[in-house]
C-alpha cells in the first residue's frame, strides 16, 4: 500500500497543482479532479493534525523542562553517573549512606516522572483540543481510520522508546534519557508521516540529529531536549499553522 | 485533437461516484463498505450499484469477511482496475495539457 499512496496521486496533484491554475475552462474536469484528489486525501491521510498543537505541546514541553531544572537540574548535571556508581566508587562506603544513595535516587525518577507525566498529559490534551478543533472546521470526524491508523504508526515507536528512556531511569543512567526520547520521537514522527501531513517527517529528522548530539553533549542534554521538544514544536507548529489553517487555507491542504 | 483524446475515455469512469471510489481505492489497501459511503455521501443503493459495475469490469474486487462475527464487506482495487484509472488519467493529462498549449 505504501507504494500506492506514493506514486499515484502524484498524478492528481500535478495536474491540480501544475496544469490547472491556467486552465480556464472544463468546468466539470476540474471538479472532478478537485473532488479525486480531495477523496484520496480524506482517506487515507489524517488532515486535521491542527498546527496550534505543535504550539501548545512546544509551550508545555518548555515549561516542563524550566520545573526539571528548577527543580531536579543539579543531579542532571552530576550525569550519566548513575548513584550506585557514587557509592560503588573507590571508597568504602557504610551501608546507611547506600540507603541514602537509593532514596535520593528513589526520589529524583519519582521527582521526574511526576513532571514528565504532567508535561505528556497537557501536551496531549492541548494537542487534543486544538486537533479536534481543527476537525470540526474541516467537517471531518476526528477519530476515524486515518486518525487510528495514524496513532498507531506515531505508538510503535514511541512506546518503545518509552520503555526504554523507563529502563534507564531505573539503572540510573539519566543522562541519556533526554536523547533516547528525542532518537524514538523522532523515529516515531517520521513513521506517522506516511499517514498525516507529510511535514512532520523533517520535524522527525531534525529530532533524530538533535538525539545523537544530545548523547553526546550529554551535560547539555537537557537544552537539547528543550530545542527538540520545545522550540521546535513551535516553531514547526507555526508553519503547518501559516501554511494550511491561516486564511482559511485549509481546503488547499496538500500532502 | 480535443475529438480524439475523448473517444479514448474510458467510459466507466464517467460518473464521478467511480472515479471517486477508484480514488479512494488507489491510496487504500482495502476500504469498507460503509466507509466509501461516509467519504463519497451517497445512498447505500447508488453506491452499491456503481460498486458492481466495477466488480464486473473487474476494476474492483470485493472482500467478504466476518468482524466480531457480523458480516463485514470491503473493497480493494484489482491490478487492471489500476491500469485501467491510470490510462484514464494519463488521458485526462494529456486533453488537459493539450488545451493548456492553445
């Protein structure tokens, strides 16, 4: 099927895009080419991810990392020592303060996770609102088998960096966390691209370099996942906006 | 030079319910029932009948299958029914670019 959805309505959209525009007349083939090209749209891509999302995830994603540092910032700067590799350093270490460690530890992944679960939670309801929004003004359902087929693509990937970014919390290697869920976001974008707006696919390119140079700059990790998850959700939610939604621009959404 | 490109027409798609659900199918693996009915706004009776000029032009083939055991019918496009819209819109590009040149 994916080839189908790549090759073929590229003759819909040249004609419509290409030798349309000047035409004049054929009054009825051009209806009928408006309504073939808006058909294969409808149904097979999801069309009404609103760009106001992207600006309102982008919003809560920095407001997520500024409690992070507030909050936790001095043990991300201590990374990508884990805790137990403090108290299992050179030293002998007394077995109270390797309950210290764990608390300490403990309490930082219950810390992060409470702020990482509030941030995801707003972003998705924002993105949510905004979608639906959006799906109203199209006349379309916004829960169909686009949206379904969509979510699922955007999951796979997701869930498993999820778990991931999970398992290095718990071996205490936080510092790659922000990197790990940049890499499988990205990943995740660029598979969900094939069945929504195609622009989300260089948003999941630029997360994925983003990843890489947060693993290894790992002390700005943190930075990094604020330009990924923050600022370039806005500003990619700022063009999708200008570009499909501003003006009434919606009926000219292409893929 | 119009005259000719439109005796190359193919006549079943002069009605604008196939041409929608051919496109509909060329981007879907399979599309059901209900769901070209709620994409292309028409009747259960018109859609169904344009649907088996289709199926006899063997453009299109139908798949029945049961879904939490009720009766669930689909659509997917047969590998002619690809050629056959694709010749069509090759037609349509080339009448469309033919006049575009006057």
């Amino acid at each position: 099927m994916p080839k189908s959805l790549d090759s073929y309505p590229k003759i819909i959209f040249t004609l419509w895009y290409k030798v349309v525009p000047d035409m004049t007349e054929q009054e009825d083939q051009l209806k009928a080419l408006t309504e073939m090209r808006d058909l294969m749209n409808k149904s097979s891509r999801f069309i009404s991810m609103s760009g106001l999302s992207g600006v309102a995830a982008g919003v809560v994603g920095l407001v997520g990392v500024v409690i992070t540092y507030l909050f936790l910032g001095e043990f991300f700067f201590r990374l990508p020592f884990s805790f137990e590799a403090i108290v299992y350093g050179d030293t002998i270490i007394s077995v109270t303060r390797l309950d210290e460690a764990f608390m300490m530890k403990f309490s930082f992944i219950r810390d992060l996770l409470v702020i990482a679960t509030g941030t995801l939670g707003l972003a998705l309801i924002s993105a949510w609102y905004f979608t639906r929004r959006k799906s109203k003004k199209l006349g379309l359902p916004m829960w169909d088998a686009t949206a379904k087929r969509m979510i699922i693509n955007l999951m796979i990937p997701l869930v498993t960096g999820g778990g991931f970014a999970l398992v290095l919390l718990a071996h205490g290697i936080i510092g790659l966390v922000p990197a790990i869920t940049l890499a499988f976001y990205g990943t995740a974008l660029i598979n969900a691209s094939k069945y929504t707006l195609n622009d989300i696919r260089y948003l999941g390119v630029i997360q994925i370099i983003l990843s890489f140079i947060a693993a290894i700059f790992y002390e700005y990790s943190l930075v990094i996942w604020s330009i990924g998850f923050g600022v370039m959700h806005i500003v990619y939610g700022i063009v999708l906006y200008v570009k499909y939604e501003k003006n009434g621009n919606d009926e000219k959404q292409k893929v | 030079m119009g005259q000719d490109y439109f005796s190359k027409f193919n006549k079943v798609f002069e009605n604008r319910i196939r041409l929608g659900v051919m496109s509909i199918l060329m981007v879907n693996e399979n599309v059901e029932f209900t769901r070209l009915k709620e994409l292309l706004d028409v009747t259960d009776g018109n859609l169904a009948s344009h649907l088996s000029a289709l199926e006899k032009e063997g453009y299109v083939a139908v798949i029945k299958q049961f879904v939490n055991k009720k009766p669930n019918t689909s659509y997917a496009v047969t590998s002619s029914g690809k050629k056959a819209f694709n010749e069509h819109l090759n037609v349509l590009e080339n009448l469309l670019k033919g006049r575009l040149k006057k």
